[in-house]
C-alpha cells in the first residue's frame, strides 16, 4: 500500500455544527448524572432524603420533582431538536437552554463545598457556555436558512 492510498485514513471531514451541540448536550447530560450518583455517597445528603428533603432546596414534593424533571431533560430534549429542528429554532433553542442550565449550574456552584461537585460545576459550565457559544456564532449557509 503506498502513500496515497494510506491518507484517507487520516482525514478529517468538517462536523455539523448540529452533530457538536449534540455531543456537547450529551456530555452534559453525562457530568450531571455522574455529579448526582456521587452525591449520593455522601450521608448528609442520604439523610436528608430518608427525612424528604432534597438537600438545601428543601421538602421533596411532586412540584419540585417535576421542577427538577423538566431542568434535567433539557439536554436530552436538546440532544433531539439539534437532530430535527430547523436551523434557526435549533440555533435559538441552544442560545436559551444553554444560558438557562448555565445559570442553573452557577447558582449550585456558589453553595456547594463539596470538591466533586465543584470540579463537575465548572466543567458543566464550559460544556453549556461552549453550547451558546457556539450557537450564536453558528454559520448559515444558503440553504440551512429554510
């Protein structure tokens, strides 16, 4: 095999900006599954549930339940609309979630002392501020404008 043939194997076609923001949602969605199931190894918080508080937040009732459902399943709503939504609606949607679970992110980041859940906090906060990112300086062609 020459030197010709073996290049394909190193190429490096461009990703759809779509393809990015899914995989940056999915990665997402992943540190915060991984900062939730490590908080459960901490007995403070394992009390707190056997008494039905969620922590600091409070009394776990069916509202909050839904409240935190609803925040949790963005970015794995987000994960489908980068795959169908229109370009435009699919660029809006990443600017307004992003900032939304970054914010979100940010305000568990101010009251938390925990080492894991500050290190997953930040990084959290650069996959979601990345998504926003790059959805507002997401490039339309011609034909992704429809």
């Amino acid at each position: 095999m020459g030197p010709t043939e073996n290049t394909k194997a190193f190429e490096n076609p461009p990703v759809s900006i779509r393809v990015k923001l899914a995989g940056l949602w999915i990665a997402a969605m992943f540190c915060y599954l991984y900062a939730d199931i490590l908080s459960l190894y901490d007995p403070w918080l394992l009390e707190e549930i056997l008494k039905g508080n969620m922590g600091f937040v409070g009394p776990i009732t069916q509202g909050l339940k839904l409240g935190v459902g609803v925040l949790m399943s963005i970015p794995a709503i987000m994960v489908v609309a980068c795959c169908f939504a229109r370009p435009a609606t699919c660029r809006w949607l990443n600017i307004i979630f992003g900032v939304i679970k970054t914010l979100a992110i940010a305000i568990t980041l101010v009251i938390s002392t925990h080492y894991y859940y500050i290190y997953f906090a930040i990084l959290e906060i650069a996959i979601t501020s990345s998504i926003v990112w790059l959805s507002w300086k997401w490039p339309f062609d011609n034909h992704e404008s429809r």
